[in-house]
C-alpha cells in the first residue's frame, strides 16, 4: 500500500493543495516502511488540480493530510483515496501513528474556495477551519 503525505520542509503541510511536495511511503503487508520517494506537487489548489488521478496511478490508497478543502477531499475519495484529515509534525512521525493505528479523521474542511489568496488573508491558519 502506498501513502501519501503532503509534505513541507520535512512536516504535513498544513493545506494539502499547497505543499512542496509529496511524500510517498510504501508499506507492506507487516505494516512496515519498505520505501520513501518525493514527488512534486502540481501548482494550485488540489481541488482545481489533476493530483487526485496521479496519486491513484501511482498506487496511493490513504492520503495523511492536515487540512483541505470539500472540493479537494471529494475528488480524492472519488479517486479511491482514503483521507485522514487533522495530521501535524514531522511527517516520520505522523506515518507512525498511521501505522500504530493512532490517527483519526477530524472530519473538519478547510471552508475557503479562492485557495489562490490563502496567504493574503487575515488570521490565515486559525479560524478558517469548521467542524462537517
């Protein structure tokens, strides 16, 4: 099984359609890391982006998440991707409680459509975030 991980600067990237990349782990059927690759992040929101049918070429059944848009996690459910939404900290750390069983959905969307302006908005990563 492959797992992905929006990554930044070696953590979850806090919205997913804006990360520097992505990091593919794969792991077997012991539940155990067998690999680990980058793979770039296409420009823009995941929602307006094509990376939902890429991350299901390339395998990925689960996509450790921090925060994301409806848009975004519907696409990727359609796609066959599981979504664990509400992941912080490093991302070795994050794929470890995965593995033990430690992470749960949050169940909260990123409620902000014109994803382009994220950064420019005042109080950006506090209150634009609601419960489903």
């Amino acid at each position: 099984m492959i797992v992905a991980l929006p990554t930044r600067q070696g953590d979850i990237d806090d919205h997913f359609g804006h990360c520097d990349h992505y990091t593919l782990i794969t792991v077997n059927e012991e539940n155990r890391i067998v690999f680990s690759e980058r793979m770039e992040s296409p420009q823009g929101c995941g929602c307006k982006s094509d990376i939902a049918p890429i991350l299901a070429e390339r395998g990925v059944k689960v996509m450790l998440a921090g925060n994301m848009g409806q848009g975004a996690l519907n696409i990727l459910k359609k796609a066959g991707i599981e979504v664990i939404r509400g992941c912080s900290g490093p991302i070795d750390v994050v794929i470890n409680k995965w593995l033990k069983g430690e992470l749960k959905d949050n169940q909260i969307t990123c409620d902000h459509h014109d994803c382009d302006h994220h950064d420019d908005e005042p109080g950006h990563g506090q209150s634009h975030l609601k419960p489903l």
